[in-house]
C-alpha cells in the first residue's frame, strides 16, 4: 500500500500565493520545483483550494512544455539538438549520455531517480555549441567525454546527498 500524498509543500506554495486563479501559473511552476514534476495527486487538491476545475489545471499543465506530469530525476539533463548544436555534435554526446546511465528515447529516467536526459530544440547559447544543461546550468563546448566525466561527478554528488552531506 502506497502511503497517502503529503500536501504540506502544497499548503505552504498556496499561502504563498493565495487561492487565485490569476496565480494557477506561478504555483504550478512552484509545486514543479518541489517535486521535480506535477504529481497527478495535486490537481484535485489545488483545483478545490483554487475553485477551478481539474481540467483547468490539466490544461495549463499540458499547453506550456515547461511543465512535466512524469516525475524526473534529481538532475535533469537537457541536449541542445538546435542547428548550431547538432552540427557540432551533440548526437554523440547524448548518447553517451543515454548509454552511460542505461536510458533510451522511450526510458528517459533512471530507476533510482537520480536523472532525467531530455533533448530540447534551442537552449538559446549558439554560439557555446554543443550545449547541456544539468538543472538550468549551461555546460559549454560539450564532448561525450566531458559527459562521462560530468556524470561522474555528478554521481558523486549524490552519494554524498544520500549519505546525508551537503554539496
């Protein structure tokens, strides 16, 4: 039996904001950060606490690609695959990326949640070709070697979190 849903990050995202459709945007982005997606468990809750219907929410959810109804890893890993990044290479990088943590086009999160890789179609950094970014961070002049090491690095720095250390 899975164990029920703890709203109180919700509570605190909505007295944040207030109760108010005008603000349905803001607080989805919010409870996005918290959670690192949209947890389908949240939509009935804040459509009562907003006065909304589901399906308003759903639908913000859907129209903007920001937003993710799939949980995501700790690091989500965006490949530029824009003009100017793919013709300088980031096939290879991602899938360096894909092969080093066991994921595909179809599995883009690992098991233990530690990533997600996406591809995107600009990263708005042309000129720093090929680019990722690991959680909003630009890496520049990527490689797929750079990859391995960026993930081994960063597979560090989730050890160290699950041993209860600060990075």
């Amino acid at each position: 039996m899975q164990p029920s849903f703890d709203y109180r990050a919700v509570d605190e995202i909505l007295s944040l904001y207030g109760k108010k459709e005008s603000n349905i945007i803001a607080i989805l982005q919010d409870v996005q950060e918290r959670y690192h997606y949209l947890p389908r468990e949240v939509f009935p809750y804040l459509a009562s606490a907003l006065g909304v219907s589901e399906a308003r929410l759903f639908s913000v959810a859907t129209f903007y690609e920001n937003f993710s109804l799939e949980a995501k890893g700790r690091f989500v890993i965006r490949v530029c695959d824009g003009t100017a990044c793919h013709v300088r290479k980031s096939i290879p990088i991602l899938e360096r990326l894909r092969k080093e943590l066991g994921l595909s086009v179809e599995k883009k999160t690992t098991p233990d949640g530690g990533f997600t890789v996406e591809t995107v179609s600009c990263l708005g950094a042309c000129g720093l070709a090929p680019v990722i970014t690991v959680n909003e961070q630009v890496y520049p002049a990527m490689t797929p070697d750079k990859a391995s090491e960026l993930i081994a690095s960063l597979r560090e720095q989730l050890v160290a979190e699950k041993a209860g250390e600060r990075v």
